[in-house]
C-alpha cells in the first residue's frame, strides 16, 4: 500500500503504526501534482473535509477536488486499476429534498464560500464519471454523509477502506457504519 498525504489536515502519527510495514509507503505528495506509480486500486479520499479546513484556502480546495481527481484518475487511467473517490452528500447544496436519493440532483449555490467544497466534489464526480464513459474506467463514487465531529475521530478513512464502497452504479446495497446519526456534524 502507498499512501500519499500532503499533511493539509492528516499527521504521519495517523498511520505511524504501519510505517514499519514491509508492504507500506508513505510519500508525502500533492495530488494536485501529478505522480508516476504502479498500482492495482486507487483509494482517493485527499480533500480537505471540514468547513474550516476547506474555507481557510478555498482555491486550494478546488484545486484539490479538480486537479487533484484528474491526476488520480489519470495515474488509475495508465495502471487500469479500480478508482474510489469520496465524495459528499454536499454534492445536493442546500437540498429541497430529504431525504435525498440519487436521482436527485441538487440546489447548490455555485458562488458562496462552501462552494469550493461541494461545487469541487461535485466537478470530481463528473471527472470521475467521464473517466469511466470514456475510458471505461472501474470507478467507484462514495457519497458518504458525515461522522462525528469529535476532536480526535480518524472520520471517514477506515471505515471506507474496510468497506471498500459498494458503488452505487452497479445497485448494490450501500451501508457504511459512517452514514450515521446527522447528516452534517460539521456545520
Ligand atoms: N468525514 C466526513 O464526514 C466526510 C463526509 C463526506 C465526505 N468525506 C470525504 O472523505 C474524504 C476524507 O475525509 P476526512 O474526513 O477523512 O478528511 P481529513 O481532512 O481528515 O483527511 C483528508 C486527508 O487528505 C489530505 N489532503 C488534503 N489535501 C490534499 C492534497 N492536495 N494532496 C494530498 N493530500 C491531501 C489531508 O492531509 C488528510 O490526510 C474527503 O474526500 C472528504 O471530502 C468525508
């Protein structure tokens, strides 16, 4: 396993216990660069999830989403190997709907300051959609629905990793332990 981080909002203490690993790397990198490496599966999980991580540089953050999803999509694109994005049930804006299903496409402001974030998640669906119309890509798109906001609480990472998300695309059944008790712990 290869782990990129560019430690915006992650620590090396966070995969500390697996630095010792033989089959484990650590490279500190941008996704917004991109990268050359062999891989069989792409878990891109790289965005920075709270209100005030995501505010405190918004351009950063749709850099993230944007650049950042087409260089992991690329590097899965060149290797052929399986794509998961996370992606967020902000993707519906300020939603008219609830509860909200996928048919549902959202009432999202293109212009306010959580913009960078969902309207960011939302262009990485796209991207990531494209990739599989046009290039046949096996993606996976994970529209999880927050956690707790406790200070210390890893989010969403091993849950997704040890679910490795259904993907609604093929109808299968979607449950993560993560799509708990609200929808939005971070507001
Ligand atoms: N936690 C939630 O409730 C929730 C809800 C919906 C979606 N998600 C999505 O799940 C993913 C992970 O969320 P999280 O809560 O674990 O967030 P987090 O902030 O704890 O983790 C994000 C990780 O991405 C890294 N990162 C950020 N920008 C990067 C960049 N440009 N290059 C390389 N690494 C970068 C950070 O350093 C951090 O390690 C995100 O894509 C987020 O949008 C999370």
């Amino acid at each position: 396993m290869i782990c990129l981080d560019n430690f915006f909002t992650g620590s090396k203490d966070n995969v500390a216990h697996l630095l010792d690993r033989t089959n484990f790397e650590l490279i500190r990198h941008d996704v917004v660069q991109p990268i050359l490496l062999e891989v069989d599966e792409v878990y891109h999980l790289a965005c920075p999830a709270s209100p005030i991580h995501y505010k405190y540089n918004p351009i950063k953050t749709l850099k993230t989403a944007f650049l950042g999803t087409m260089n992991m999509l690329g590097l899965a694109k060149r290797c052929r190997a399986k794509f998961l994005i996370t992606s967020t049930s902000e993707v519906y804006g300020d939603p008219l709907e609830h509860p909200q299903t996928e048919a549902y496409w959202g009432n999202v402001n293109c212009i306010g300051e959580r913009s960078c974030y969902d309207e960011g998640k939302r262009v990485s669906e796209t991207l990531t959609m494209d990739y599989h119309r046009e290039h046949n890509l096996d993606i996976r798109e994970r529209r999880t629905r927050g956690t707790d906001p406790r200070p210390q609480e890893p989010r969403a990472r091993p849950w997704l990793l040890l679910e490795r998300a259904p993907c609604p695309l093929h109808r299968r059944p979607a449950c993560l332990p993560l799509c708990a008790r609200r929808d939005r712990p971070y507001l």
